[in-house]
C-alpha cells in the first residue's frame, strides 16, 4: 500500500486550507454552521467523494480538539432525541451516495443545492431569531431533524441546519447549544465511518494528505476559541456565507464564475 501524495490541482491546497481552518472555527463554537462550506469548497477542486472522504478524519481530528472544551457542557435530552433518528438518515444517506458514486454532476449539483439552501436557511433564521420564543419541541421532532441531519451529514457534512432547527427554539445558554453541537456530531462522524468504509471511500492513499492537512484543524479551532470569547461572529458569517452561496452557484451551473464573469465582460 503506497502512502505517496496524490496527485491534486495546485487549487485544491488552496480551498483545502481555508475548508480545515473553517471546520476547526466552526468545531470551536464560532461562526455558527460556517464548517458546512467545507465540502462544497473542496468540490470546486476535487470529486464530491474525495472531498469527502478526506474531510471526515480531519472532522473527527477536530471533534477530539473541541471536545475537551465541551465535554461536560451539552444538553443529554437532546442528544437522546436526535441520535436514534440520526442513524436512521446516515444509513438512507450511505445508499444515496452509493447509488450516485459514479455520477458526478449529480453529486456536485446536489451539493451545491445545499449549500444555497443553507445560506437561505440562515438568511431565515436571522430573520426570525427575534421573535422566537423558548419552546420545547416534541421528542418525535428531535428524531425527524436528526434523521435530517444524519442524512446531510453523510452526503457532505453539512448536518448542522436540521439540528440548529431543533436545538434553536429551545434557548439554551450558548456553551451548552455549542457543546450539545459538538457532542451530537462528533458520535455522528464517528459512527459515518462505518458506511464510509463499506463504500470504500477511506483510502490509505489519502492518509498523506490527511496528515499534512490534520494541524490546520488543531489551528482552526484555537481560532475558533479565541474568537469565540472575543468576537461577534456576524461580519464572519456574512463573509462566509457569501463565499459558500458563490460556492454553491458555481457548483450548480458546473462552471468557473471567474471565467463566466470575463466571458460577459
């Protein structure tokens, strides 16, 4: 088995980088579900399947990072309602993404509809935050959303939105909300090592890459941490979401913005 560095666009190191130290921001309680752009950024450069299979060790190199931050901050109902329903969608998810493992531009095109979908559910959610009241959702809501978020997760790891949706109407204080994110999908990345796996996406020629990329999420989230006790996320997330819909767009259309943009001109 070799352990030679594939061979990767000069553009993929790029998008690679800024896609790591995201997760790690993201991993750390900052900039909400800004770790949602991952994939789609590393679908610019590089097959939705690779990309994927790339970021779910380093997702998980996160997970251990963060989680001595939120070990004992989460809210357990919570996780105890969404889990069950997550295996549920990261099992529908894994026979997805085997039944359009070799067609590309629907996978592209999938991912790229998410992640306008995101941006719109954000742009939403900013909307409606101020006149949401606490409220306790039912526990069968905890498994629908969790079965959501285990589905999205597995096809890109982007399962944040069904869980935000849950979590949000329940108002707990932020280090909890942050924590019980935490918690729920570290065990979700976890367990999507399994249908990863029978898929054959976990490649041993991918572990250079993964050991090159993995300090830029330990870098990620002690940005993360800092930020988060200093900053206000919203002119990050604005940027972020802003790249993610451009993302998305050009993931969508299967064209280079850039060159469109020069093609009108």
């Amino acid at each position: 088995m070799s352990l030679s560095l594939p061979h990767y666009p000069p553009m993929f190191w790029v998008t690679a980088v800024l896609a790591i130290v995201l997760i790690g921001v993201a991993k750390a309680g900052f900039g909400g579900g800004v770790g949602v752009i991952a994939t789609p950024l590393m679908a610019l450069t590089i097959s939705v399947t690779d990309a994927a299979a790339l970021l779910l060790p380093l997702l998980i190199i996160a997970d251990i990072f963060s989680l001595r931050h939120y070990w004992h901050t989460y809210d357990r109902p919570s996780i105890q309602r969404m889990l069950p329903g997550a295996i549920v969608g990261i099992l529908l998810g894994a026979l997805f993404f085997g039944y359009f493992s070799d067609n590309e531009r629907v996978l592209k095109v999938g991912i790229g509809v998410l992640a306008l979908a995101f941006v719109a559910y954000q742009a939403g959610r900013s909307l409606l935050l101020g006149a949401l009241t606490k409220t306790q959702p039912p526990a069968i809501a905890g498994v629908f959303l969790g079965a959501a978020a285990g589905f999205t997760s597995t096809l890109a790891h982007a399962g944040g939105p069904p869980a935000t949706i849950y979590l949000l109407p329940q108002r707990l204080p932020r280090d909890i909300f942050v924590g019980t994110n935490v918690i729920f999908f570290s065990a979700l990345n976890l367990i999507k090592l399994i249908p990863y796996a029978y898929l054959g996406l976990l490649r041993v020629g991918n572990l250079t890459t993964i050991l090159i990329l993995s300090p830029l999420a330990y870098l990620g989230v002690r940005l993360g941490v800092y930020l988060n006790r200093r900053f206000s996320d919203r002119w990050f997330n604005r940027l972020v979401y802003t790249l993610l819909f451009l993302t998305g767009v050009q993931l969508i259309l299967g064209r280079n913005l850039l060159d469109l943009l020069l093609q009108w001109g």
